[in-house]
C-alpha cells in the first residue's frame, strides 16, 4: 500500500510539474520533510491509512493552518 501510495504522489507532482522539473524536485522535498518531520505524525499516519488520500497529499502547501 504504501509503495502504491508513494508512487501516486510522484506521479500527480510529475504530472503537476510538467515533467521532472526544478519545481517537481522542490515539491518531493517538501512532501518528503514534512512526512519525516517528528512534529508532523498526524500527517504521516493520516497519509498511511489514507484518510488524506495521495493525490491530496502531493498538492497540498507545507504552510500550517
């Protein structure tokens, strides 16, 4: 599930970006730190169950609402 999970967030960012672009890497950084930030669990559990589903998860801004 989780490889799954993984690769429909590269692909929407990918596709988002226009390809493997500056932007695209600068999105799968973001995405990456804020998932392995230790203040962020919700995040990371809420994206592993799926109750943020993927494709959400790859658009969403890193600013704190």
């Amino acid at each position: 599930m989780l490889i799954k999970c993984a690769r429909t967030v590269e692909d929407t960012v990918r596709q988002d970006s226009g390809g493997t672009t500056a932007a695209y890497k600068t999105k799968i950084r973001q995405l990456y730190v804020n998932l392995k930030d230790k203040h962020n669990l919700s995040l990371r559990e809420a994206v592993q169950s799926g109750e943020i589903p993927a494709s959400k998860f790859a658009r969403m801004s890193s600013q704190v609402r």
